[in-house]
C-alpha cells in the first residue's frame, strides 16, 4: 500500500428529506471542485424547523481527500 497525505475540509450539507441526502449533497457539491476524495466523517447532525415539523436536515462532514 502506497502512503498517502490528506487534507480534510469541514462543509454542511442540507437535504429536506433526511440527513442521508444531506451528506450526498454535500460530498457531490463538494466533487465538483475538490479532487481525490476519499473519506467523510460526520461531525454534528441538525435541523431546522419550520410550523412545528422539519423542513431541513443539516449535517457537517469533514470530507478527507489525497494531496499529490
């Protein structure tokens, strides 16, 4: 196995129909200009609430990917 060097980024994610999407969303925004990415770990799941019911999951990641 190669040894490799990450670099690890924090975003937030957001979905209204579950904290799954929430974390697809952002690992695919994230895609379109970061790289090599590798791994994600999730760090804090929110929401926010609107007339009593959730209207949005929201979940912070940290998204690790390989530097060259």
């Amino acid at each position: 196995m190669t040894d490799h060097t990450y670099k690890l980024v924090e975003i937030v994610g957001s979905s209204a129909d579950g904290s799954d999407g929430a974390i697809r969303n952002a690992i695919a925004k994230a895609g379109e200009t970061i790289k090599n990415i590798d791994w994600f770990e999730v760090v804090e799941t929110r929401g926010h609430v609107q007339d009593g019911k959730i209207a949005h999951f929201q979940v912070m990641i940290k998204v690790g990917f390989r530097v060259n």
